[in-house]
C-alpha cells in the first residue's frame, strides 16, 4: 500500500461508523445492482411468451439451490397472474420489479454517498485543521527559505485534491468492485464458458490502463509544485503592489506569472490527456469484449441452443454492469495518483520536524524578578556569523538601549530574547533559567515586543490591540492607545476604536501603525519590554509623540530598546553600541559621550541631520 494511503486512514477513523455505513449500503448498491440486471430476463421470459410454467410453489432446500428456487417462485407468480388476469398483468410484475430493484440500487447508492461525502469533507476539516496548527506551530527560521504561497497552495489546493480525488478509494475499493463481484458471480451462474472471456479481459485492460497512468503521479507532483509558485507570485505582486507600479514593474511580474501558467497549461494538458483516455479507453475495450460476447454467446443460442436467448440478453446487460464500474475503477485510478502526490505535499509540512520545541520538562516561568543574562552568545542565521561571544545584563527595571549601524545585529537579538531563533553558543537566562528550559507560552508571556515594522492585521483598531488580551475592555483599549500617544488621533477617526484599518494597516500612516503597535504591547502589560524601533524617518511632532510614548511605555519596566533614534534612548540606564555583532562600548549617555568613542560620534552626525 502507498505509504500516503497509510497516512491517511488514521483520519479516517474518527469518521468510522460511516466508514462502516457507507460499506454496507455499497454492499446493497452492488448487490441490487446485479439483481436489476438479472431481473430484466423474466421481462423478456414474459414478452417473448416463453416462461416457464410452474404450476405450484417451489420447496426451499438449501443455499445451493436458491437460484433455482427463487427462479421457481417468480415464475410461478407470474404464471398465476398470466393466467387469472393476462399477460399484461405478468409484465407489469416483472417491470415493477425491475423498478423496484433499481430504487433500491439508487436509494443505497445515495445513502452510501452520503456517508462518504460526511467522512470527506470531515477528513478535510480535521486535515485542514491541523495543517493549519502545524503553519503557526512552525518556528520562524522554517519560513525564512519557504514561499508562502507555497504553504498556502499546501494548506488550500492540495488538502482539497486529498478530499477529491483520494476518498475516492473507499469507492474504488468497496462499491464498484463489489458490483463487479456480483454481477461475475451471476454471469457464472449462467453461462461459465461466456463468463471466461470476461476474465481474459480484465487483466489486459488493467495492465493498459496501468501502464498510462504511471508517470500521471510524478507529472501531477509537478503541476502543484507550480501551482504553489502561481499563489506566490499573485502574493508577492499584491503586497508588493506599489513597489510593482511605482517601478513600472508590472510587466516583469506579469511575465513571471504567464511563465508559471504556461508551465502549468502544458502540464495540465498532459495530465488531461491521460486522464481523458481513461473512460474512451476502457469504453472501448468494453464493447470490444462485448462483442467478442454477442458473438460467441450468439452461437451458443443460435447454434448450439445451450442458452437461453432471454438469458444470454440478461447476460450481457450484466456484462455492461462490469464496464460501468471498470471504467469508474480506470478512471480514479488516475485520480487517486494526483491524490497521492497532493496527499504527500500535505504530510511534508505535517511531518516538519519543529526545530524549536517545548522541553518534555520546560517549567512555566509565570514571575520576572531579577535580570535577564545573555552569556557569550554565537549566533548566525546561515554560514556568516552574526552575533559573536555576545554578553549583556539587564537588570529588572532598567532600560538598556541596543544601538549600532545597520546589520550590526540588533533585531537579531530581540528574535533571540523570544526565542523566535535558537542562540547556536552560550545561553539566555532570566532569573537563572534558561529560556530553553522554559515553556514557549510563558516566556512569550513575560515579554512584550513591537517589532521593527508595525506588524497589522486587517481588522479594528481595537482587534489589533486586543490581540496580546483578550479579555480587555474598551476603556483598557483606549487607555493603551493613550499611553501609547495614539489615542488623539484614533479618537478622531469617524468609528474610533471600531474603525477598520485595512489590509496589513494599509489606511494608517507608518507612526499611526506605530503608535499602535506600542498601544498592543502596552495593553499586553508583560514585564520585559522589547522595543524594535521602526527605522521610518518620523517628523519631529511624531517623533516626539513615539518617543513620549515608548517613554511612557518604559516607565516601572524592564526594557530592550533598540533605538535608531538617539534622542530616544538618552535617559536609557545602559546604552549598549554594537558593531558586527559585538560590543564595542557601553555606558550612559554622559559616560558615553565623555569617552568621545563611536557613539559620541553618531550623536554627533545624527544631530548634523
Ligand atoms: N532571517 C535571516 N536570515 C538570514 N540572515 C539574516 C536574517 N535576518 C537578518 N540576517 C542578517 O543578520 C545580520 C544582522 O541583522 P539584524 O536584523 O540583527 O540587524 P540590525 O542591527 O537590526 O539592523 P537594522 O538597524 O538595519 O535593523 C544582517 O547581516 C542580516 O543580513
Ligand atoms: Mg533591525
């Protein structure tokens, strides 16, 4: 068995008493199916004039002979009505019969599918589900190197190709073999000489209609590969969007994307046209076979007259009963490949190993009390090193202010603090523990980070803010936009706080985001502080309302403050310089600034500005 197929039954069996459902209403599909086809040889019996005359009702004796038997009982049924009320009234029996039996087929057929389609679309629910827990569970390093459209084709297209295409096995394997059981035990039943043709046939279709669909999986693995680069390009070009116009780029993107769809036109036409030659191809040597049949078979009734022609015409009603669900079979054997390539593109990302994980053991660290020590750290993202023997303290309550010039490694210590990456050397304690030894949730708990660009969601102001508590009310909302220095201007806004801000945040200006996001960590209220500040060139007013506001923010509070601003970090307790990820001074401000070393420098050009 597929190794997909193995991944996937554990999700199925939550859905188990409908998985039993459907099996047994497929069982009656199947088994009236046959009994249809057979019934239409009384109607011929009848119609031709030939039934037999039985005369009195048959003894039941034993399985063996229920053929005969129930044979017996039809025909004595419908020679009592032939004889007490015409002919007419014995073809109406045999029809009504026909009908009856073909209700019953496609009443169960129904049933059937209703349970399938409820173990479907749970499995797609569940799947979906924990794809989803899986995305957000994923540290950030796994997405540096990943697309996002990649992921989200993953988590929206192939999850949906599974349900499609894959439950298509539980019929494969249950209803239309079945069906074909059946129908093979009753053409036995009639004539075995007819019936070996069928069995010369099956093998040979099958092994055709195997040999075209073998490269189908590896051609559809593709199609979707790309398909997750389509969503990326539409993705990237939306986000990016004035950037795309602003540089008259939209023709480099357009070019991008006819690329990716004229590489998934040619591989959808390929997969098309095998997969169009599935039903044409079994249709075809179906009738072939069925000819072969009214030919020999036309002999035995002609000839030989060891059938009977009502028989041999209720035969091959039945023979056309087998290609039905053999060209079902050929033809979701085809599906089933393009499921299982989607179905493995699924459980890659299950199946990710976390790489920044709880300890079996982490202890919930709920209390900040005396300093948080970062002890000869190494760092790097790849190959080039960015953090190097790096060692700080900060002690509860102060504010040490990280600066430095770009790319010196500033942000990379924030992602280090909330363990958004692992430090390679050396180890990050607060209050002694390791933050390794620590659960995820508590240490996230302990800490506040606005993030260097102004992180929104589409939503309300008040969502956004709400996010780090849930419970807040609307007066703690606006109370933390105060502080925050937002409130003067949300309180203008025509919904206030209920006001949408729009996509990413798009319908504020870069401090409004800003400001916000101050507001949502100060609402959040953690003891550690960690302030990336957005590099953004504010004017003064602003200026000055972000800095009153990360001023506010740090009182009675233990602070990061990775500063590009300098006026902003003067009343820090320590100001740190960084320079390719080292220390190369620290001090206050006055202490710094009388050592006349690099910051005095920077202070100085930043106030040439
Ligand atoms: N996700 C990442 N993957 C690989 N390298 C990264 C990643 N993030 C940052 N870097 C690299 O690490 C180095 C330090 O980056 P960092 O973001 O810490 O700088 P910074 O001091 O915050 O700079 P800035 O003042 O411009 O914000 C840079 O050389 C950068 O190229
Ligand atoms: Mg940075």
């Amino acid at each position: 068995m597929d190794e997909n197929i193995k991944k996937i039954i554990p999700f199925a069996r939550k859905y188990k008493t409908h998985v039993v459902w459907n099996v047994i209403h497929n069982i009656l599909y199947a088994l009236f199916g046959t009994i249809g086809m057979v019934m239409i040889f009384p109607v011929l019996k009848v119609l031709f004039g030939n039934e037999e005359k039985v005369t009195k009702l048959p003894d039941y004796n034993g399985l063996m002979n229920i053929g005969s038997y129930l044979n017996d009982t039809l025909f004595y049924y419908v020679n009592h009505f032939s004889e007490t009320y015409g002919p007419d009234y014995a073809l109406l029996l045999t029809v009504s019969l026909v009908v009856f039996t073909f209700l019953f087929k496609n009443l169960f057929g129904y049933l059937g599918l209703q349970h399938l389609t409820k173990i479907k679309t749970g499995v797609l629910r569940d799947l979906r589900e924990k794809m989803f827990k899986k995305i957000i569970e994923l540290p950030i390093p796994y997405y540096s190197e990943k697309r996002k459209g990649d992921v989200m084709a993953r988590m929206l297209g192939d999850v949906n190709e599974v349900q499609n295409s894959f439950f298509m096995v539980l019929e494969l394997i249950v209803k239309e073999p079945l069906t074909i059981l059946f129908s093979l035990v009753s053409m036995i039943y009639i004539s075995w000489k007819l019936t070996l043709f069928v069995f010369i046939f099956i093998p040979v279709s099958g092994f055709i209609i195997s040999r075209i669909g073998k490269s189908l999986k590896g051609k559809s693995a593709k199609a979707q590969q790309e398909n997750g680069f389509l969503i990326s390009v539409v993705e990237e070009t939306l986000s990016g969007l004035k950037v795309v116009k602003g540089y008259n780029a939209e023709s480099f993107f357009s070019n991008t994307f006819s690329g990716s769809i004229n590489r998934l036109y040619k591989l959808t036409n390929s997969i098309g046209k095998k997969n169009n030659l599935a039903s044409p191809m079994s249709e075809f040597l179906g009738i072939v076979v069925i000819s072969i049949l009214l030919f020999y078979g036309g002999n035995l009734v002609l000839v030989d007259k060891s059938l009977d022609g009502s028989l041999f015409i209720a035969y091959i009603g039945l023979a056309y009963n087998i290609l039905t669900p053999a060209k079902a079979i050929s033809k979701a054997s085809y599906q089933v490949k393009n499921g299982l390539a989607a179905a493995e593109r699924v459980f890659e990302v299950l199946e990710v190993e976390n790489t920044i994980q709880d300890k079996v053991d982490a202890i919930v660290l709920d209390d900040f009390k005396n300093e948080i020590q970062l002890k000869n750290i190494n760092f790097s993202y790849g190959e080039e090193s960015v953090l190097k023997n790096f060692s700080l303290t900060i002690p509860k309550g102060k504010t040490v202010a990280l600066v430095g010039q770009s790319g010196s490694g500033k942000s990379t210590i924030a992602n280090l603090l909330t363990r958004f990456y692992d430090v390679n050397n050396g180890k990050i304690l607060i209050d002694n523990h390791n933050i390794k030894d620590v659960t995820m949730k508590s240490l996230r708990g302990l800490t506040g980070l606005v993030t260097q660009d102004s992180i929104m969601f589409n939503g309300t102001i008040k969502e956004n803010i709400r996010l780090g508590n849930l419970e807040a009310t609307d007066e703690d909302v606006i109370n933390a936009l105060k502080i925050a220095n937002a409130y003067e201007f949300v309180k203008d806004l025509p919904e206030g706080i209920e006001t949408n801000i729009g996509d990413s945040g798009n319908k504020l200006s870069g401090g409004q985001k800003q400001r916000l996001s101050i507001a949502r960590a100060v609402l959040k209220n953690p003891p550690i502080m960690i302030l990336d500040e957005a590099t953004s060139a504010l004017d003064t007013e602003s200026e000055r309302l972000v800095q009153d506001a990360l001023e506010n923010m740090m009182q009675n509070r233990t602070s990061v403050v990775i500063a590009h601003r300098l006026s902003t970090i003067q009343k820090a307790d320590k100001i740190v310089v960084m320079q390719k990820g080292e220390i190369v001074e620290q001090g206050t401000h006055e202490e710094l600034l009388a050592k006349g070393g690099t910051y005095s420098k920077l202070v100085m050009m930043q106030s040439f500005e």
